[in-house]
C-alpha cells in the first residue's frame, strides 16, 4: 500500500500497473484514462438530467460532496435514512439511463480484478471541490454483498482511505490521480473507506474538480 506520497504529486505507479491494497481490492492505475473525455462527456449527460445535489443525511447533515446517480438504482439519503430508489427526488423521474460507456468499463475494470460477470444497476456519481470529503463509512445498502465495488476517479488528485472492517481500524491513505480505478470486493467488500479533505488543484479538462463515480448491483 502507498501511505507516504502526496496527493497532487504525479503516480509513480505506470498506467497499468495494479497496486492491491487487499487480497481483493486494487487500484488499477490509469485504467479509465484512454476513455477519460467520453467519461466525462457521458457523466455531463447524465447529470444535465439529474443535477448534481447536496443530499442531507438522517442526522440532519448536509453532505460537503454533491451528488447524482444514473441506472436503474440511485442511491438517496435524507431524513428517513439510506437506501436506494428508481427515482430522483428532485424530479420525481426514473435515474437517467447508465451509458454504455460507463458500464462496459465497469464490467472490464471488475474482470481486470478478478470479479466477472459484474453487471451494475447503480452508478453514483460524486462531485469535490476543493475542501470537500468523505467521511469512513461501509457500503452495505446493497442488497447483493457478493459483487465488487468499482470506483473511478478523474479530475483533480484525493488521498483516498482504505481500513479495515470496524471503524476503530486505521486506514491506508493511498493517492488517486485521474484515470485510476479501485474495485473491492470479496473479504474486502464491506471495509471502511473515504475522502480526506480535498487539497486545492485543478486539472486540464475538469478544472477544480474531482468526479468520481461508483458502481454497484444494489437490487
């Protein structure tokens, strides 16, 4: 695990390469950035339908990271809890529907990691700005434990946290830059993982962002 480099320094690591943080998570380094404009061309068509939005959580918390989804599942917090839906609350209309770019790479990547036949119904899709975060938190409103998480990153760099399965675990701070992908699943599916505060960066093609979007089979 990488624990010592900044965040907004380039990867050591090639394109290609797979930095395994666990007997079944990995970072797949650069593994989307062949694909990185028509990522972000098909994340700005989704989301010109479902805008990007700060979600409350059952505390009463404004999330700092805004938020859409697509597929036939997004995931929704507010006042009555976690959970997945089939429809955006803000328009009271089904998710737009995942592009297929997005789910033939979340196929792939989840193949390169040893988990096939991965066919995703939920794709979140996060936006940070500078000095936002994600706190450690499990992903476990899936119905389906068995299958991977898939998370891209592009935009600007985040150290991202990977612990153990409680809390009290201290995490790995492990650097993502654009194009790199982590899948987790298996014995490491339901670990502890997050955003620390997002330093101040901008990068060519999404300027002070970070989009990173996640893929699940939530039903």
């Amino acid at each position: 695990m990488t624990l010592d480099l900044f965040p907004d320094e380039p990867s050591t690591l090639p394109a290609g390469s797979q930095e395994w943080l666990g007997p079944q998570a990995v970072v797949l380094r650069g593994r989307a950035l062949a694909l990185d404009r028509d990522l972000v061309q098909a994340i700005d068509t989704v989301t010109r339908q479902a805008p990007f939005r700060h979600m409350v959580t059952p505390g009463g918390q404004t999330m700092s990271v805004a938020l859409s989804s697509c597929g036939p599942l997004g995931w929704v917090t507010d006042r009555r809890g976690y959970r997945y839906s089939p429809v955006d609350p803000q328009t009271g209309m089904p998710w737009p529907a995942m592009p297929e770019v997005l789910q033939d790479l979340a196929r792939q990547a989840a193949s390169d990691a040893g988990f096939a036949n991965f066919e995703p119904d939920a794709c979140l899709i996060n936006c940070y700005e500078p000095g936002t975060r994600m706190g450690l938190h499990q992903d476990k409103d899936e119905r389906d434990l068995s299958q991977p998480i898939v998370s891209v990153s592009l935009g600007i760099p985040a150290l991202f946290q990977f612990g153990g399965l409680s809390r009290s675990e201290r995490p790995a701070r492990v650097p993502l830059f654009h194009g790199d992908v982590v899948v987790w699943g298996g014995v490491d599916r339901l670990r502890f993982h997050g955003i620390l505060p997002m330093k101040n960066a901008t990068h060519p093609l999404l300027g002070e962002r970070r989009i990173n979007f996640t893929f699940r089979k939530a039903g």
